[in-house]
C-alpha cells in the first residue's frame, strides 16, 4: 500500500530525509528546516526554495571536538563537507541529541511567527 501525500501550508523539520515532502508541496508554501550544529547545506536555498518559502533554523550549540577533520580545512565546515566524506558523513549524520538554547527557541519563535504572518499575508490577505 503506498503512503499518501497531504497537503500542507507548513513543513517543520530537522535537515534529513525527513523533508522530503517537500517535493510535493505546492508553491509559495513554507518549509523550515532545523540545521543541526554548525551544519552548512545548500540543498532546500539552491533547490526547493525557489519556489518555496525556505527558512533555516540554525542550532547555536553542539562539541567541536566531534569534527576533527574539520582542522584539515582551518575549520571551514562547507569546504570540509565538500571536500572530505568523513566530514560530509560526521556532519551529516551526527548522532548527538540537538540541544535547544533559549536563543534557539526565541529564534524558532521569532521566526515561526514570521512564517506564519507570511502564509497569512500570501494565503489570506483579506483577514489584515
């Protein structure tokens, strides 16, 4: 049995193949993506986003420790994940539990909010 695509005016979620409905989603709707720790990613700002309202969510804490092969690139991390697959899989599947700071919340508030007052403004703009 195949699994059914619903539509959605909002998808939130971590950088992963779990926003992969974003495909499906009609245009001019929104995708927020939670970056894990340091994380660079061009794919949904390169891609989807252009018909798509892509905002990025960027975790603000994490252990640099975790990365040794970023010293290699003077601690350039899209270089690193471009150019080394150890780097590219480490930053890619970090298995660390992301931690939310309070700025990390207030700046998925802030945000949020801003994504909804937009799909309003674009959807609905009767109800200003």
């Amino acid at each position: 049995r195949g699994a059914r695509v619903h539509p959605v005016a909002m998808l939130v979620g971590v950088h992963g193949h779990n926003l992969m409905p974003t495909y499906f989603m009609q245009p001019k709707t929104v995708v927020v993506e939670i970056l894990p720790y340091k994380f660079s990613s061009k794919r949904y700002v390169e891609g989807i986003a252009r018909r798509l309202k892509y905002v990025p969510i960027a975790i603000s804490t994490g252990n640099d420790s975790l990365y040794p092969e970023l010293t290699r690139f003077a601690g350039d991390r899209p270089r690193c994940m471009r150019e080394s697959a150890s780097c590219l899989a480490r930053f890619r599947y970090d298995h660390e539990q992301l931690v939310f700071t309070n700025s990390d919340a207030e700046q998925l508030r802030s945000k949020l909010s801003r994504a909804f007052d937009y799909l309003r403004n674009t959807f609905f703009p009767e109800l200003q």
